[in-house]
C-alpha cells in the first residue's frame, strides 16, 4: 500500500510513501516530523523509480493536490521577488545537475541572483532549518553563509544519490558512505572502536565548507560528532561507513601522514575547507578506541572526545586490503 506522506506519523520497515507526486521507501523506521520531509531526509527514504507500483494507492485524510509539472523561474513583471533568499520556501527555479558541482563564488552573479530569488537554496535552507547547523550564530557576511548553504546542498544530494544508489544495487566497492539521520545507526557500519564499552563506528558531516571525518553512535546526543577548531560538533544528518571488513584493513603510522610510506591505499574520508583531502584514522585515548581524522597537512590524528579534539600521534589509517 502507498500512502501520502505525514509529519507525525510511524513509518516502519516496508513502509511506501507518497509525496510531491514521488514514491519513498523507508531506509530507517523513524516517526516523521513536518521538516522531515523524504527528499530532505534521504538518510530516512528512498526514492523509487517512477514506474513502481506498490499497490493501491491510500490517504490518510485529504486527497492530495495534484502534482503540477516544475516550470522554470520567471521572475514577477517589473523585477524580481524581493523575499530575502533565506525566507524561500519553495524551489522554483531549475538547479541543472553539472550547475550543482560548481562552488558558490564560480557562479555567475546574475544567475547567482536568480537562484536566491527562485528559491534555488531551499534545500540548504531546509536541512538548516531542520536543526542541522545555525549557520546564522556564526558571524559572516551573506556571501559567505549563501556559499555554506549551497555546499551544503551540494554535498547533500551528492549524499543521497550514494544513499539511493546504495540501496538499489548494493555496494560498488569494500567501503561506501551512507546517509543516516539521528540515533538509527544504519545496518553493516563499519566499527571505527569503542568507547564505555560500546561500539562506535565512522561518520563524517559537512561543516564550515568542509566535510571532516568523525564518529557515531546510538548514545551520542544527536547520532554524531566530528571535531573542528578544537571544539566537537553534534550532527543529526550525517554519513555512515560500510565497509566489508575483508577488503579494509587498519595500518599503523605516527605522525604526519605520508601516504607515500603508508605502503597501502587509504579510504577516501573527507576535506578540509581547502580542499585538502582527509582519511580516516583510529586511535587510542583514555581507555577508548576513537576514529578520527588524518591528513598529509596534519601533524598527527585528530579525535573527538568529550567536547573537544585530541591530538595523537601513534594511530591507525583505514586503508584498502
């Protein structure tokens, strides 16, 4: 049976939704919330080709509007809307897919303009708005919050395109990165240690233009912290490592790592804002086995413990078998 998608409602596993004239799958049973919406939650559903049939078709109380087709953005006669960009609700305005992978600053101004003005930024916006990060308490220009939110999208769609892809012909390789959102830590994650005697696995999140390497668990606060600046940061939309642990194994280095002398290929992790790639490591602190972060730039490992980062200069990479 297909319903219409509903804020407040149980969604259980084999559970198929409706919503915007698409069809979702739940990924990981979870009661919906009104800014949980399936595509602002891929970690939570998946999208089903367009032919599916799942059955007939039910409503849970009104009959669903029907779905108009998505025309380009036409700015109002006389100029354009002057609703600020991050008060959009709506998406009006076409994002072409090769458009997407283009950094904020490469973009043209006047197209710049309409996709503020056309809503081009929602998705951003909603995963914001949907507790991900306050890019407002941080002092920046506009700019450069409007260059968070659009790589912030950016990496999100990228995310759930792996996600989908995941979940419709399964692993493309030993290791694959998967959305997840909150405490339901998704099945097959790769144990990155463990901490009060239990098991912690490897997450990254995309923060401050960059996407870090961290941990997850089902008793950490909001699923998952990566550490930053020195600080640790809460994430509740997050992706997870799968990983077949016969194709991934753990090699030990100390200090900064070179990757020429590692004698094995790491698993891609994440960047930094730069751009500088980071990999995933593993250390020990304190009793507890911790994943974390390491980079040809970084002096040592960096984990996240307990409100903040912890240097360590004896760790492991996840690398390749």
């Amino acid at each position: 049976m297909v319903y219409q998608w509903e804020p407040e409602t149980q969604y259980n596993v084999g559970d198929v939704v409706e919503y915007e004239g698409h069809k979702y799958k739940i990924v990981q049973p979870h009661r919906s919330q009104s800014d949980w919406a399936p595509p602002l939650t891929p970690a939570l559903w998946a999208r089903l080709p367009e032919e599916y049939h799942g059955g007939e078709h039910h409503e849970h109380h009104e009959q669903p509007q029907q779905q108009q087709p998505q025309q380009p953005y036409v700015p109002p006669q006389g100029g354009y809307d002057e609703k600020p960009w991050d008060q959009q609700t709506k998406q009006q305005v076409p994002v072409h897919h090769e458009e997407q992978k283009k950094s904020w600053d490469d973009i043209d101004p006047e197209r710049k303009k309409q996709l503020e003005l056309g809503g081009g930024l929602v998705a951003g916006l909603a995963a914001i708005g949907a507790g991900y990060f306050a890019y407002k308490h941080h002092e920046k220009s506009e700019e450069e919050k409007k260059a968070q939110v659009w790589g912030l999208q950016t990496w999100l769609k990228d995310a759930q395109a792996r996600t989908e892809d995941f979940h419709r012909n399964g692993p493309r390789g030993p290791a694959t990165w998967v959305l997840a959102h909150g405490t339901n830590i998704p099945q097959g994650a790769f144990p990155g240690g463990e901490e009060n005697g239990e098991p912690v696995y490897i997450s990254r999140a995309f923060y401050e233009g960059g996407l870090t390497v961290g941990k997850a668990s089902s008793r950490l606060k909001k699923g998952a912290v990566i550490g930053f600046a020195h600080d640790e940061i809460d994430f509740d939309t997050y992706e997870v490592l799968l990983a077949d642990p016969r194709g991934v194994r753990w090699v030990s280095t100390h200090g900064k790592l070179n990757l020429a002398e590692l004698g094995a290929r790491p698993v891609e992790g994440g960047r930094e804002p730069n751009g500088t790639p980071l990999f995933i490591a593993q250390a020990h602190h304190n009793n507890s086995i911790l994943p974390g972060k390491c980079s040809e730039k970084l002096k040592a490992a960096f984990i996240p413990y307990k409100g903040t980062e912890k240097e360590v200069s004896d760790y492991r990479v996840l690398c390749y078998a």
